[in-house]
C-alpha cells in the first residue's frame, strides 16, 4: 500500500515536514560515507529554518497539554486499552517535559556557529560547497567517520525535543482516523462534507495502481484527482477508475 498524506492546516503542515527532516537527518547521521554526512547536515539547516517561527515550541506544549487532559480523562473508561493508554501518556509526559526544558531560542546554537553559517549560506549556491569554496569543510568531510557523527549530534540533539513532541503529536492524529473506501469514477472523486471536519486527510492506494492523488479541500467538499505521471510531458487525469481509501484525522 501506498499511503499519501495531506494537511488542512498550516501547523499539520509544519510538523509533518519536521518529521521528514528528522527522519532524513538521523538516517544520514547514521550513514558511514561523507556525502550522507553532507546530507544530514543540510537536513539540519532545514530543520533550523523550519523552526524558526517563536510559536513552534508553545503551539507544541498547547497541544501536548490538551491530549493530555483529554486522554487523562479516559483512565476511567472501561472500554478504554489501559495499558496502551499509560504508555501513550508516558511519551506525552517525557515530550513534554523535554520540551519544558529547552531554553532560548530553537537552533540559535546553529546561528551562533559562524563555521556553520558559512556553510549554510554557500549551500545554497548550485555547487557551492566544493572543496576550493569550502576547504575548511571539505577537511571535516574527510575527518573519521565517528568525529563526523558526533560533531552532528551535537548539532541536532537540541532540536530532537520537537521531534519527540511532534511523534506524539502526530501519531495520535494518524490514529484518530476513521477509513472509508471509495471508487474515483475515470479518475474523479468529490466528496461533501456535510459538516464534518479535518486536520488531516489520508488516501490510500494499492500498490500496484499506477496513479497518484492530488488533493483540495474546503469546509465544503473533498476533492480527489487521480493523476498519471507522464515522466516527459505534463500529468493527465487517469481515465479508468481508482479504488481507494480515504481517512480523515482530526486532534
């Protein structure tokens, strides 16, 4: 199955990037080579620019605080999985007190490295961190593998608070999802709301199909538009019909 997510709300938007840029970091990180070491440093850069926004971390404790409260309610449902419960709230908890714990401002220890700035800025430029723009980083490149990894945990462990607070956040999302399945007629599908709502849509598709879904939505309807990738000329609508299913998730 291939699963396509896609976010009705800016702050939906926001975590799940920072998501993939951790995902993509701590990948890299965990590589032996120097261009996956470049690779995972550039993900740093994002996730320094991502967060940038002075609201990230208070919209994050916002959140984390309102599941909180609204799964501490739960404890006495007797329908309730207690045991699934205590462990989701244990990651709560710990998100939220590592975020607590974080002081001044997200990746300002990035912005403060002048070495890394530099980098940041010349990545930028196609090609613009070869060895004769950047000897000084071509020198990191090639130093042992185990000084390279330590060197960028260093610099992402005091971003991985948000990363921890945004795996909670957005696997209580996923899970809040309610799946129906549906056919897009030659490769169309809409569907009225009728007052229901989301933060998150989800379309899932066989493997084997070979289109992909491009997404609109309003507080109206949902729009589905199976799309076939003609890799040297521009997308068409598929012509036959897609069977799918859709989620929609909601905190």
């Amino acid at each position: 199955m291939i699963r396509y997510e896609y976010p009705l709300h800016e702050r939906i938007r926001t975590w799940l990037r920072l998501e993939d840029l951790f995902d993509k970091a701590l990948f890299f990180v965990g590589e032996h080579d120097r261009r996956s070491h470049h690779a995972a440093l550039l993900a740093v850069f994002e996730l320094v620019d991502v967060t940038a926004r002075a609201e990230m971390k208070s919209e994050l404790i916002q959140e984390l605080e309102r599941q909180k409260s609204t799964l501490e309610g739960l404890r006495s449902n007797p329908a309730v999985d207690a045991a699934r419960l205590d462990e989701i709230l244990v990651r709560l908890n710990a998100a939220l007190a590592d975020l607590y714990a974080m002081s001044g401002k997200i990746g300002q220890h990035v912005r403060d490295n002048e070495w890394l700035m530099i980098i940041k800025g010349r990545s930028s430029i196609p090609g613009g961190v070869c060895s004769f723009d950047l000897p000084s980083y071509h020198y990191w490149l090639h130093a042992p593998e185990a000084a390279r990894s330590a060197d960028l945990m260093d610099w992402l462990k005091p971003l991985l608070p948000l990363k921890a607070a945004v795996d909670v956040v957005l696997r209580l999302l996923r899970e809040s999802g309610h799946v129906s399945r549906h056919v897009a007629i030659q490769g169309v599908f809409q569907l009225m709301l009728g007052g229901r709502s989301a933060h998150l849509i989800r379309v899932t598709l066989e493997d084997g199909i070979h289109c992909a879904p491009e997404v609109s939505a309003n507080k109206y309807a949902v729009n589905v538009r199976f799309i076939v990738l003609e890799k040297s000329q521009k997308p068409r609508t598929c012509d036959k019909d897609v069977t799918f299913e859709l989620t929609f998730c909601n905190l």
